[in-house]
C-alpha cells in the first residue's frame, strides 16, 4: 500500500537544514553514496511512522540482516572473515550518522575477492569427475550452517551443491524421459501415428549432459555477479538499515524507482518487447502486437541483440555481454523518439531496425474479467484485479477502479446474476483506489481510518452515492492478499456488503508508504534515487488494524500457503498490532452470513478434492522444511521414487475440472484471431480457471446468496 503523499506541508514543520547534508554535486561514487546514506538517516529519523533510536541495538539488527541479504547461505564468506566483521557490528549506526562507507567497502570488495576465489574453485571443481557414489549430505536450512572454517571447507560446501544441482538436473531429464514414454506408449497402445522421440540416455550422458547444464548455470551467476556495479551492492546495505525500521521501508536506486513506477503504472515507453539473456547474449523474446517492435516487421521473437542505438547523436553501444536490466535501459526512452536495434537473425544476417518509441501497456497489471457458467444454470462475472494501480501522473492515466468500473459494465449487459472478485495474489497498490472501487459495489460511507507517527487519525471516505453493481458479490484472498487488497476485502466486510473467502487470513500489511524522493533535501541536480517510506498506519473501520492480523475470511478455504511462513507475522521488524476507536458506519446486512458459512463448510467436508488438496499441503510444507538431503545418487533417486509415489497420489488434482463454463467477451473473441500473443495468455487463464477448486466454492457461495431489498 502507497500513497500519492504530500510532504510539502508536513516538512514545514521541520527545519529543512537538519534534513540537508550536501550542498554541492558529489565528485565521485563514494561521495555520492556518503550523500545518500546521510540523507537516508535523516528522512528516517525525522519522517518515518515509529522511528527508532539509532544506537548500537539497532547497529546489531542492520548487522544481522546484511549478512541475511548478502550470504544467507553461508557460502562466500569465511569464519575469518565474519570475525574481521564482527568488531564492526555495534559500529554501523555510526557509519550511517557519519557516512562512512568503512564497513560497506570491506565487505564488498571481500565479497568481490571470495566470489573470484570461489570462481575459481567451481572451475576446478567440475573439470574433474564427479563422483555421485560418495555418501555425502548438504544441509538446506541456513540456520544450521556456519561460515566455512577455511578454504578447504568452503571449497567442499561447493562441491556439495554442485553435486546437489546435478542431481536435481538428471532427475530432470528422468522425469521428461518418463513422461514421453508414457506418451510412447499411449499412442502404440491405440495405435496413432507415432511421432513422439524417445531415446533415453544411459546414466554416464546424463551425468555428462547434466553437469554441462550446472557448469553453464554456475557460469551465468558469476558472469552476472561480476558486471553488476559495487554501487548496487549499495542499495542491498542500504536496505538493511531501512528494513531494520519496517520491512516496506526500502531505499531505491534511481533505476529502481524506474522499475517500480513501470510496475506501479502499468505502462512503458518502449519498443514492446521482453529482453532475454541467454549464456551471455541478449535475444528479443515475445513481441507484443502493436507496439513498435512488432509493426517494424522486421523484428521477431530469437533475434540476437548486438548493439542499441539510443538516440540519433549518439553512438550505437555494443551490448553484447551487456546485463539485460542495462540494454532495457537504452532501449526505453521518451515517447515518440527513435531508437535503433542491431540484430541478428537466426539465417545469421544483420539488420539494422530503427523504431520510434510509444507507451506500451503491460495487460497483466490490469483487471480482466469473463462470464462463469454454473451448474445451477446462471451466469455470474469473474474480475480479476492483479493489482490496485494508479497513474498519479497522467489525469488520462490508467487506474484500477476505473478498469473494474468498466469490466462490470460489461459483465452487466451479459446479464450475470453475482460477481466474485478476485485479490488473490495482488500486493496493493494505492490507497484512494480502494474508496473509488467500494463505490462501485455500495453507496457512501467511511472505507479506511489512518493515523500518522503523531497520532493524528483521518477517516477516509467513499463519496459515490451511485453505485452501478448492488448484487451478490464474493471476494476472493489468500496469504499473498496484501495492503489495499486487504482494506477493500476488510471494508467490504465490516458493512456486510460481500462474503469473503479463502484463506484462512491475508497477508497482514497495515501500513501506509509513500516516496521521498532524496534530491529533496539536497541542492543537486544529480539522483540519489528515493526512499520508500512508512509514514502512517491504517485500521478498518471497526477501529482494528489488519497489520499482522490480517483479514479472517468468513469462509476458510486452506491453500498451500497456509502452511508456509507467508505473512507479516512472521517478519521480525514488522510493525506491531494495535486498535483505534471505530469510526461511526452502518451495516447494509446483504445476506445471511451463518447460513452462507454453515453450508459451505458442509460442502468442503464432503469435497474429496478439497481434503486432497490440503494434504497435498501439508505434504509440501513438510519438504520445503526438511533441513538436509542425500547427495548419494542411489539414496537420492530412493527418495525421489518414494516422492513421486506420494506426488502420484496427488496427481488427480492436476486433471481437476471445476465444471465452470467460461464465455470470453465477443471482441476479445476477434482480438484473438489477430493477436497470437493475447490468444495464448487467454487460453492459459482459462485454462487455470477451470481447475481452480477455490473458484468453484466461490460460485457455489455466490449462487446462495439472496440480496435484500
């Protein structure tokens, strides 16, 4: 959850000067990063939510949490080298008052150094045999490791996980082996023409075969590790002393930011292709229909990318070897500028393609819809809202209140009898979003109350007193529903407008952030990128705070995060729960909740595939927690074969069918026949659709519920 904040007035009420540390352009990067972590100390002191004394307590949590960001694995880093650490660890909050990089710098140009050393050994490592008869163990769980004795241990510890991906690796090719076999067989047994390849390889090809694959993979991580910058390694140290305040409190470097505002908005300027990387080599992945990629026609998706012309004066760069994140960035630009493509074609030609940039929408952050036949014979609508987006910037910009306004019209002209929306999945996103869409479903009243660092509480309200859907309506959640999901699915319930259901609880992130851009407080024209920032707390209108707790569902429906530590109870620096007097609200009682709850509980008792599923969870979880594994190939492919046995067990679910009939829109229908790419991701969706189990309760629950006049 975020907010269009802002601070003009509030910073009023602080001398700007205590803010300031730099009055001149930095003269190189450490400068620059001095700059940023003063200013850092300063925002989070003067305009976080709760800000916390920045003593050596703190000192001992950023400490803790770097070394969780930089090596959790305990794998770079030797015992030495976290005793040389450790006589640091009470120091760090006066490096962030003073700026100095002293333990930055240490750490990184070690973990520089270990990362060639260790290069090195992977290297050596895998030009020799691998012996997969040695009875040998990796621990999993990093809370049982230690940092390598010595060179000799850690050179051990990473043979002990090369041996684990090539394991993992043949069992790969097991397991595709298998399942064009049975395909083999399926089609002789009934006699079809028989054009399925099967040709096993003997254990030696795969070990071989396998073992290429891991040494290429290894390879790309440290190609990949060595070109990024000692300054984004920064932005990880950074984020150990935010987080240390919350965990949605993160510095942004100012390609970061970049990223997120594209998330955020759902749109790029661009050419409207995915950049992919492939063993050092750039390559033009799925073009979207179009966008200047694809009107070019001379563009397709497996063109190698050699060089990026980014504006007509300049040079074109070579970005061969190049990060993908980087060629993205010459690529993207201003709307309605030239950008120019050097590619290969897979014949082996050169072309050189010269495109003008547009804005491009990315369709997966907005909400889609589509007409559900049930059983009982009814139509109803299925939204789903991927997440709560906003263009703060563009008055004509896409908003997700405006795309569920939309997609309810259209459901509505189908004639549909109920709408279930789906949270499922989505982050948040803005906070005014979510009064906007409550009053698409009901008239006005109070949806949200927020309270700042000074205890000051605002009531936010919904003023549509026209709403254009007053039928049935369910919501779905699950761990993963977050922030303004969770208000709307809270608010929602609070008056009794909606049933919610799913999981057992949603995600729990009752907080409130917006950005602060850091150039704000210093007389610079450079980017010192922007901190995201929590400011405020928000409760429900019952007075209660969804922060840790969440959103109960009226009906529980587990899934297979239910039994894995999603949520922001489990985080160690989240901020803590409380509760506010309720603001004043009246009840609209849609429905019988008890009647709803009692039958459907009823339902998944008897729902065979329900209790499958959960077991089929816990069975999950239970792996996900085991802290060791076997890297003896005859003990491993024993315990894969009792795995497998139990996933057989459980195969049923993947052939699951919920019996729903789903009815795309007659433009959408035509779209297809043009656009190959929006064809596919229909199919999928649908595809998913029709297996979801939690779906399919949905509807039964939407088909018993009796609006009241």
């Amino acid at each position: 959850m975020w907010k269009n904040f802002k601070l003009n007035k509030f910073l009023l009420l602080i001398p700007l000067t205590s803010l300031m540390f730099c009055f001149n352009s930095p003269k190189n990067e450490d400068e620059k990063m001095q700059t940023i972590m003063v200013s850092v100390k300063n925002t989070l002191s003067y305009l976080h939510y709760s800000p916390k004394p920045i003593n050596d307590a703190y000192s001992k949590d950023v400490y803790k949490l770097y070394f969780d960001l930089v090596d959790s694995g305990k794998r770079y880093f030797l015992q030495s080298d976290m005793d040389e650490f450790a006589k640091h660890e009470t120091k760090l909050d006066d490096y962030l008052n003073q700026g100095d990089l002293t333990f930055y710098k240490l750490t990184v140009d070690r973990l520089y150094q270990r990362t060639d050393e260790i290069d090195k050994m992977i290297q050596d490592i895998l030009s020799k045999p691998i012996n997969l008869e040695e009875d040998e163990t990796l621990t999993l769980e990093p809370k049982l490791k230690k940092a390598p004795a010595n060179k000799q241990e850690q050179y051990n510890e990473w043979k002990k996980f090369i041996k684990y991906n090539i394991l993992q690796e043949i069992e790969s090719m097991n397991s595709k082996e298998e399942t064009q076999k049975e395909k083999k067989d399926s089609v002789q047994r009934y006699k079809l023409k028989d054009t399925i390849k099967y040709q096993p390889l003997a254990p030696e090809q795969k070990l071989q075969k396998a073992t290429g694959e891991v040494k290429d993979l290894v390879q790309d991580m440290f190609r990949r590790f060595k070109k990024r910058k000692k300054i984004d390694l920064f932005t990880v140290y950074m984020n150990a002393y935010t987080e240390v305040f919350d965990p949605h409190t993160n510095y942004y470097s100012p390609k970061d930011k970049e990223d997120f505002d594209t998330n955020f908005t759902g749109k790029v300027i661009g050419i409207g292709a995915i950049i992919q990387e492939k063993k050092g080599n750039l390559y033009l992945g799925a073009l979207t229909i179009g966008a200047p990629a694809w009107k070019s026609k001379q563009l397709s998706d497996g063109d190698k990318i050699l060089k990026v012309k980014s504006k007509p004066n300049e040079d074109a760069v070579n970005v061969v070897g190049m990060l993908s994140d980087e060629a993205v960035r010459l690529i993207r630009g201003e709307k309605g500028t030239p950008v120019t493509l050097t590619v290969q074609k897979k014949d082996g030609t050169i072309k050189e393609v010269t495109m003008i940039r547009e804005e491009v929408a990315i369709e997966d952050t907005f909400a889609r819809s589509i007409v559900v036949g049930s059983p009982n014979g009814k139509k109803y609508g299925f939204i789903n809202l991927p997440s709560f987006n906003a263009d703060f910037e563009n008055p004509n910009g896409r908003n997700a209140s405006d795309d569920i306004k939309n997609e309810i019209v259209k459901l509505k002209k189908q004639n549909i009898e109920g709408i279930v929306l789906d949270l499922r999945n989505n982050g948040g996103g803005s906070l005014t979003e979510v009064g906007d869409i409550m009053g698409l479903f009901m008239e006005a009243g109070p949806y949200v109350q927020v309270k700042d660092g000074n205890g000051k509480i605002q009531t936010l309200k919904n003023k549509n007193e026209t709403p254009i859907w007053t039928g049935p309506l369910v919501i779905m959640q699950n761990e993963a529903s977050a922030s303004a999901s969770e208000i709307l699915a809270g608010v929602m319930q609070d008056y009794g407008r909606a049933m919610i259901i799913g999981s057992p609880q949603s995600f729990g992130k009752g907080t409130v952030q917006t950005f602060v851009e850091l150039n704000r407080f210093l007389n610079t024209e450079d980017d010192f990128g922007a901190l995201k920032l929590t400011i405020q707390k928000f409760y429900r209108i019952t007075g209660e705070s969804t922060q840790r707790k969440g959103i109960v569902s009226d009906i529980q429906m587990k899934d297979l995060l239910t039994y894995a530590e999603v949520g922001e109870r489990y985080d160690d620096y989240a901020l803590a729960w409380d509760k506010i007097p309720a603001t004043n609200f009246q009840k609209v009682n849609y429905f019988n909740i008890q009647a709803l709850e009692k039958a459907s509980a009823d339902r998944l008792a008897k729902n065979t595939k329900y209790q499958l599923m959960l077991e089929a969870a816990q069975w999950r979880e239970k792996l996900d927690k085991e802290e060791t594994i076997t890297l003896n190939i005859n003990k491993f492919n024993e315990l894969t074969k009792q795995r497998k046995a139990q996933i057989e067990k459980f195969k049923s679910l993947t052939k699951f069918d919920n019996g729903l009939q789903f009815t795309m829109y007659p433009n959408e229908v035509e779209r297809e026949k043009k656009d190959e790419a929006f064809k596919k991701k229909s199919e999928i969706w649908v595809k998913n659709l029709k297996k979801d189990l939690y779906l399919q309760e949905a509807m039964n629950v939407i088909a018993e519920m009796g609006v009241k006049s």
